[in-house]
C-alpha cells in the first residue's frame, strides 16, 4: 500500500526566527482532503564529548519548559551550514573544547508528527581544551560528569533532553561491545 501523503498546498501562518509554522492542505494516500500542521526548523547539531572519562553537558534554562536543562553541547544550523561543523563549532562555542575529529553516531527526527527538523549527532575525539566563548544572548553552565553518573541520571529521569539520552546510550551500548 502506498503511505505518501501529497501537498496540495502550502499554507503559512506564521514566518519567525527560528522556526516557521504552516497549516497545510494536504491528500492522504487514499485522496481524501486533509490538514497538516507542519512547523519547519532548520535542524541542529549535536556533540557526544567525552573528554577525560566525562561527559561534557551544559545546564541551560529551557523556555519551552520553564527549566533547567542537561544536554550536550547543540546549536541549531544556519542556512545551509555543513551540520559536522556546526557541531564542531558548538562544542568549542559551548564548552572550549575542540575536537580534533568528529564521528557522525545519528541523524535524530524528534518529533516528526509535526516538524521537519533533524538533529545530527557526532562524537568528538581527539579532544583539546579550548577557550568557551558563547553567542550574543546565551547563558549556560559547562558541567563536567562521569559517564556512570549520567547513565544513572538517564535512569533516574534527571536527564530528559532526547538528543543527550540517545548519543549517551550509544556510547554506553559501544563500551559493553568492546
């Protein structure tokens, strides 16, 4: 059975910064009319840091959730930004560490009922310290934690953040493979 959905037309409602929002009209596969609500993202990319047998995370106040968040460093890309280097960048940005390589782990949709974002994961290796210097704007705090704490935090639900539960996990996965 063919699942495609087609576009009949793009309708937008709101054009931001960040992110826009439309309300489509659209066919489902069997022609019936209908909407899809669609907010459109520009993606981001992520960095998995394991630097001196911890995690590199930062605590930010997230606004859509009215709280502080532990995440690995992340930024969202520029129009059409190579996403290894925004997450190259990110990490140096974030936390003053420079990765000398990094290894793409995922490509991660965390929402795909309504956006069209996608995440990209990397791991950094061959890590050296740096020099942290944020954007206009950002306000963050680099934390430092062993990898076992942050398995435990995962397990606990203190670490929430889709991105940092599934790039910690993998690395976690790889180590008890090796």
């Amino acid at each position: 059975m063919d699942l495609k959905e087609r576009t009949v037309k793009v309708n937008y409602v709101y054009r931001g910064k960040i992110v826009n929002l439309r309300c489509d009209e659209a066919a489902l596969p069997d022609g019936r009319p209908c909407k899809r609500e669609m907010v459109e993202h520009p993606g981001g990319a992520s960095v998995l840091c394991v630097y001196e047998g911890k995690v590199a995370l930062v605590r930010q106040f997230r606004y859509a959730y009215q709280e502080e968040l532990l995440e690995i460093p992340a930024g969202k890309l520029e129009k059409g930004e190579d996403p290894m280097l925004a997450a190259k960048r990110e990490l140096e940005e974030e936390t003053g560490l420079i990765a000398g390589e990094l290894k793409p782990l995922f490509t991660l949709y965390p929402t795909p009922g309504y956006t069209n974002e996608k995440i990209y994961i990397y791991e950094a290796l061959g890590v050296t310290s740096g020099k942290q210097h944020l954007d206009e704007g950002e306000f963050l705090n680099v934390v430092f934690l062993p990898v076992e704490e942050v398995a435990r935090m995962i397990e606990r639900g203190e670490i929430r953040d889709a991105k940092t539960i599934v790039a910690v996990q993998s690395y976690l996965l790889k180590q008890t493979k090796q």
